[in-house]
C-alpha cells in the first residue's frame, strides 16, 4: 500500500495501472507506440569521464599483493617472522597525529 498525501490508501497496481493509462492516453493512437522512442540525454564532463576511466582501472587492479602474502606465510609457518615493535609504534603515532590534525 501507499499513502497518498491526502491520507488515502491505494495498491501498488493501481499505481502501475493508472501509469499505464496516462501512457496510452498520452500516445496519439491511443496504445503503448513503440516506433518513437522518448529518451533523457546525459552529457558527461571531461572530468567526470576521467573519474570514470580511474574507477574502472582501479577495479580492474588486484588489492592483494600475493607474493607479499605468500612471502608472509611461509615466514610465519617457517617461524622466521619478526614483528618490528618500534616501527609499529611510530606508524601509530604518525596515525593519530594526523588524526588530530598536528603534523
């Protein structure tokens, strides 16, 4: 159901039906006519057309770098992984000053 704003309640057929109608009414011979063909135009601008060629490459690119992980993995199984405490820190402090806006 859908509330008009007077409150009143009417079916999602309805709706469609009365869409229908006003399109047949609309059209000179009275049906649905399918050999003229009303459309909306979209003009892009150079620079939305750029955003869409990055968008498009940057899908097309992997966010894994599997030699990196592989590489970690065998690290880990192997137990020659190291975790750099002190460079985890300074990446951290580095985060949270940016955070808050101090360089």
């Amino acid at each position: 159901m859908i509330t008009n704003p007077v409150g009143s309640n009417i079916s999602v057929s309805e709706v469609s039906d009365r869409s229908d109608r006003a399109a047949s009414e609309k059209s000179p011979s009275g049906g649905a006519d399918s050999s003229q063909t009303v459309g909306d135009k979209v003009s892009l601008t150079l620079e939305a057309r750029a955003i869409g060629q990055i968008t498009e490459s940057a899908r097309s690119e992997s966010d894994v770098d599997v030699e990196k992980v592989q590489a970690l993995r065998e690290a880990i199984a192997n137990g020659t992984f190291e975790v750099d405490s002190s460079s985890i820190a300074e990446g951290l402090i580095r985060s949270e000053s940016g955070v808050k806006g101090q360089p």
